[in-house]
C-alpha cells in the first residue's frame, strides 16, 4: 500500500480546488451556468421584484433568450408598472397598431407569445413615459360644465380659466346659484388637454367679492377631486349652449377610474395647492372638482354662494405615442410605436 504524506494530501487537494473553480469559470464564461436556474423560479421572480426601472427590466431582458422569456412571461413590465400607477388596472386590454390586442385575463400558459411580448413593450414603454414626465407644467383646459350658475354667462365656469379676477375692467368668476342650505354642493367639471395626463396637483382660488361691503370670501369648506371618462363623445359638446352644458355633471355621464380625499379649503383669496397623495394618471382627459360645503352668506338675499376666480391643474400628458378609447363597457389603451 502507498502511504501520502499529509503535505501531499493537502496539495493534491488544492490543486482538485483551483482546477474546479477554474472549470466553473469556464462554465459561466462560455453561458453555460445561468442564475436563474441556480435560484430557481421563485426566488428569481423575488429578485427581479425589486427592479423599479423599466431600463433595468430592458438590460435583463438582453442578457440571454432564457432571460428575456422570464421577463417577458412573468409579465414584470406590467408589474413595475402596477406599481407606479396603480390607475392602469382600469384599462381593459392593449391595442398596438389597432390589429393586436391583450385582454387583461390572469397569466396562463395558453397565452400567445405574441400578446405577452406586445405588452411587454407597450407596459415597459409606459414606465418610461411615467418616470420621464415633467409633473410640474401647467395645463390647458376647457370647460364642460357647472353643476350650477348664478348669472349666465358673466359668471360662467370659463371665466375659472382666467388668472386674474379682473378682464377688461369686469369681474372674472364663477358663481354657483345661491342656497339656503350651507351643505349643498357644487362641481366643476373640466377637459385636460389630453386623455392620458399625469396630474400632480390642482389650485384654486376662491373669489373675494371686491365689490361688496366687507368684501367677502366665497369659498368652500372642502374639495375633491375626480378623474376619469365620459360615456359620451366630448367633441359634441360645441353644440350645446353653456346653459345644457351643466346637465354634463352628473356622475352618471361619466366613469370616475379615481376619487381623491377631501381636502380643506380655507377662506382666503388667494391660490392654494391641493397637491395629490402621487402622480395621478388621468384615464380619459376628465376632471371633476366637487366644491363640499358653503361658508359665506351673501348680505343682500341670505344664501350661500361658492365662487372660484382660477383653476390651475399641474401635471403633464404622456407621450402622444400613447392613447386611451373608451366607451360605456371598455377602456382601451393604445400604444403606436415608430418601428
């Protein structure tokens, strides 16, 4: 029998060691040792939870054909996105180029490839827009309707659009109708300048009547704020009268995908913030302020008015590459990439 000694033993042992890790090197040198095989399934999808940015998805998904399927087929583009706005679980499916669609079913394994690929892009796409977005610009608006007013047209909603309290010399405000009842509310409804807007914040100034004795202040006790798309066609909206466009207020003419808290207004002239919870992403081009509660009597007749003197929405579209079509029964998002 052939005795080691304990020296030779222990260098053969080392040189088993370094010869194996120089194999495993190799190994992964040359693709063949992949981590998500090593971690295995769950744990895998826990890391790549944690990815909060959909480039970070993009390079995951360019480091092998295995990889992209597991980006792609556990649908992490949608889930990043989940995450940063949450309003996009109110989109029925995705149509890109019109021709394809992804209906919003749970994942199964009788999916196509195809759709799981198209919304990979289009919801990796979103991120992007959603991340990228200068929050801080104001809008443009137009007017849809009031749920009341007091003396048309010189106290119509348009007049909210103005800066300033004074046009032409002629006071700028709406005026809600008068009310006994303190607790009566009143709403503004308005039209962002694109049906997938990203809102951050939303001013008002309620209006100080300079023009009578004490000049009081108009204004509500809270606000809240609406969001979402109408059950009708809004480009026929030119052809009502501003006095048939405040039957447009009712909630039942519209789908509200987001309701705010309430928010205090204080009774002061001047324009006050009410800044949201987060970037909230407007489905649809629509909002509606709800004015709750009245604080100011007006001396001559007894009743309580709300006037506001100007609007402001601050926030940003999302890329005109990207659309919302709705109708009574679904809510379509439609993406058209330049390729």
């Amino acid at each position: 029998m052939i005795r080691h000694s304990k020296a030779q033993v222990s260098f053969a042992y080392g040189l088993f060691l370094k010869k194996k890790k120089k194999k495993e090197a190799q190994e992964m040198e040359g693709g063949r040792w992949d981590m998500l095989q090593w971690l295995g399934p769950d744990a895998s999808i826990r890391v790549f939870n944690y990815l909060d940015n959909p480039a970070d998805l993009a390079r995951a998904g360019a480091v092998s054909k295995s990889w992209r399927k597991f980006v792609i087929s556990n649908q992490f583009g949608k889930r990043l996105c989940m995450t940063l706005c949450p309003e996009i679980s109110n989109f029925t499916y995705i149509q890109l180029w019109k021709t394809l669609s992804l209906q919003y079913a749970s994942p199964s394994t009788s999916m196509d490839w195809q759709i799981l690929e198209t919304a990979h892009i289009t919801y990796t796409y979103f991120a992007c827009c959603f991340l990228s977005c200068d929050s801080d610009k104001g809008c443009v608006m137009t007017c849809i309707g009031a749920s009341s007013t007091d003396r048309f047209p010189m106290e119509m909603i348009q007049n909210t659009l103005q800066p300033t309290d004074i046009v032409h010399w002629i006071p700028s405000y709406w005026s809600s109708a008068g009310q006994a009842d303190p607790n009566v509310q009143e709403s503004l409804i308005y039209r962002l300048e694109s049906d997938l807007y990203l809102v951050n914040e939303i001013r008002i100034q309620p209006f100080k009547a300079f023009f009578q004795d004490g000049h009081p202040i108009y204004s509500a006790k809270h606000v809240r704020f609406r969001m979402g798309h109408s059950k009708f066609n809004l480009s026929e909206l030119s052809l009502l009268s501003g006095k048939g466009k405040s039957q447009l207020t009712r909630d039942d003419n519209y789908v509200w995908t987001y309701i705010s808290p309430e928010y205090c207004m204080a009774q002061e002239s001047n324009l006050q913030a009410f800044k949201l919870p987060r970037p909230i992403l407007c489905i649809g081009g629509v909002l509606k302020i709800e004015l709750l509660g009245r604080v100011q009597k007006q001396e001559l007749d007894g009743l309580y008015y709300i006037c506001v003197s100007y609007v402001q929405v601050i926030g940003c579209p999302l890329s005109p590459l990207l659309d919302v079509a709705s109708s009574t029964d679904s809510t379509v998002l439609e993406f058209y990439p330049h390729f």
